[in-house]
C-alpha cells in the first residue's frame, strides 16, 4: 500500500555527512538503511510561486520505503515526509 502526503507532514531530520540518517515522525525514530535515489526539484522561479526542495527517497532499517525532501526556500531546516510505501 502506498500514503501520499501533499504538500507532506513535517519530520525532524538528523544528518550524517550531509544526508538524512534518521528521522522522527509522530514521536517514532526511523532510521535510514539505504539511500536509493535523490533530486532536486526547482520550479516557479520565474513567477511569485517558486518551489525548491532537496528530494531523498529512502529505505528503512524497518523495511519501508519513503520519501522525504527538504524545502530549501525556507529560513530554518523545513523537512517533510511525502511518501510511504509498504
């Protein structure tokens, strides 16, 4: 079964050499197994609705493919879970 969330549910993210390792939702800890793919989606720039985000699409320690991306336009970390796939 696959969950959709748009625009996604905020997550705390922790970073080992610059990617995620480990993230919380909804008080439960994940831990990043394997980093499968990842990319950046830039769009709007040329009119007032401009969408960057830093796109990870990952495997579990528990098994469970999600994916997960950082809003690079805002002024603090924001870091969402946008799908999961189990």
């Amino acid at each position: 079964m696959s969950y959709l969330w748009l625009p996604g549910i905020p997550i705390r993210v922790w970073l080992r050499y610059g990617v995620p390792n480990r993230f919380q939702w909804e008080r439960q800890s994940f831990f990043v197994a394997h980093i499968v793919d990842s990319w950046r989606v830039d769009t709007g720039w040329w009119r007032l609705e401009r969408r960057a985000c830093q796109y990870w699409q990952i495997t579990t320690t528990t098994r469970v493919l999600m994916v997960i991306y950082r809003d690079e336009l805002s002024l603090e970390p924001a870091w969402f879970l946008e799908q999961l796939v189990d």
